[in-house]
C-alpha cells in the first residue's frame, strides 16, 4: 500500500486486490475487519488507520515491529468505479496492539469467519494436487455457489435462454483462481448433465472451452487525492 498524508492509493482493479488480501493472511495478517466508504470519505479512513495503527510504513518496518512482539497491520482499498464505492480491509497479524485496537471487532480468516468479499467470494485454505500443503485461495461461498446452481437449472428446465447464457458468461468471467477454477468446471458438468437430463433433443448452449488462469498480477491502481 502507497500511503501519504496527502493521497491514498486504491486499487481499481478488484483481482490484484483479492491477490494482496490473500498475500496478507498466508503472511500471518490473519485477523481482518472489513467494509465499503464512499470515495471522498476513503482518504479520512486511511489517514485514521495510518495514525491509530502505523498502516503507512514499509514491509521493512513492519517487520521489524513484527520481530520486536508487535503486531504489524495492513490496510487494502478497491475502488469499485461502476459502484462509485471504495471496498477495505485492514487486517493485522498477531502482537502487542495499541490500546484503540481492542475496540474493533476482529475476525479471524482461519477460522469459520471466513473472510468474505463482493460478488460472494470467500477466502479458503484448499490443498491442490500438486502442492504438498494447503494454499490460499479465493472461491465462491457456498450460499453463492448453491444460487448459482439453483439458477441455472431453472434457467434450463424453464427454457429461459437469455438468462442462462448471461448466466454463463458471468460465471466464465470469474477470477481464475484455484478454488473458483475447480468450482466453474463443476458448473460446466452441471450443465451439461442437466441438459442431458431435461433438453436432450435441443442443442447445448455455447459453453466457453477456456477457464480463466490468474497468474500473479501488478498492483493496478490510482492515487485518490
């Protein structure tokens, strides 16, 4: 995070941010709070963390706080353009805290107070087949993973279309990360196996072969002033 006390980078792009929320908790910043500020209030906020938590200085501080028994924190911005709304979270790892941290109600990400942002992805810890231990990774919840199925069979067994190939091509635009890949090719069988089932005699919808892959990314942002 590039902060100063006369801007506040935020992210524009909402997956490099995902990227730097997952970075923090596999580093120990396991304890988040979170929640959405309008833009021209986002810079008051940062400006209220920098003070009350030292959100401002570098990965080298942070880490000499860190080795001393304190806790380090870290506060992350995504501005949603479209929604003209700016999206937070200031997570911190386990240490001495100040005085004023105590009046926050913080989560714990490795727990069942999974961290959870817009759209309905939650952050999980999930072993892959080629890495020996769990990693870090962004999926669908599963309230929002159950919705998405229910839709799609009812936009299929209702004929509605236009709404499953909306549908569609929402879901094939979901991040590419490990969790969220292994759900979208769950989807794809599900829609052909209930295609199968209900619509046998009609030709399958278009189904993308690509599955999106998200490699690691850049910080995309602007400074809001």
């Amino acid at each position: 995070m590039k902060y100063t006390n006369h801007a506040l980078f935020v992210f524009t792009k909402k997956t490099p941010w995902m990227q730097r929320i997952s970075d923090l908790v596999r580093t120990g910043h396991h304890h988040y709070i979170l929640g959405q500020i309008k833009p021209e209030k986002a810079k008051f906020l940062a400006q209220k963390f920098s003070e009350n938590y030292q959100t401002g200085l570098s990965k080298l501080e942070q880490s000499r706080r860190r080795k001393k028994g304190f806790a380090s924190f870290r506060f992350l911005a995504w501005h949603d353009e479209p929604n003209n709304i700016v999206h937070w979270v200031l997570c911190r790892t386990e240490g001495v805290m100040p005085e004023v941290a105590s009046r926050e109600e913080w989560q714990d990400a490795t727990s069942k107070s999974r961290l959870h942002v817009i759209g309905g992805y939650e952050l999980v810890r999930l072993t892959k087949p080629d890495e020996p231990k769990p990693t870090w990774t962004w999926r669908y919840s599963k309230v929002h993973y159950e919705g998405l199925r229910d839709n799609l069979i009812r936009h299929i067994r209702t004929k509605r279309d236009d709404q499953l190939r909306q549908l569609i091509h929402e879901v094939w635009r979901t991040p590419g990360f490990a969790g969220g890949r292994s759900q979208v090719k769950q989807i794809k069988t599900l829609i052909k196996n209930e295609w199968k089932r209900s619509r046998s005699s009609e030709a399958e919808p278009n189904i993308p072969e690509r599955i999106g892959f998200i490699r690691r990314l850049g910080d995309v942002g602007k400074v809001l002033q």
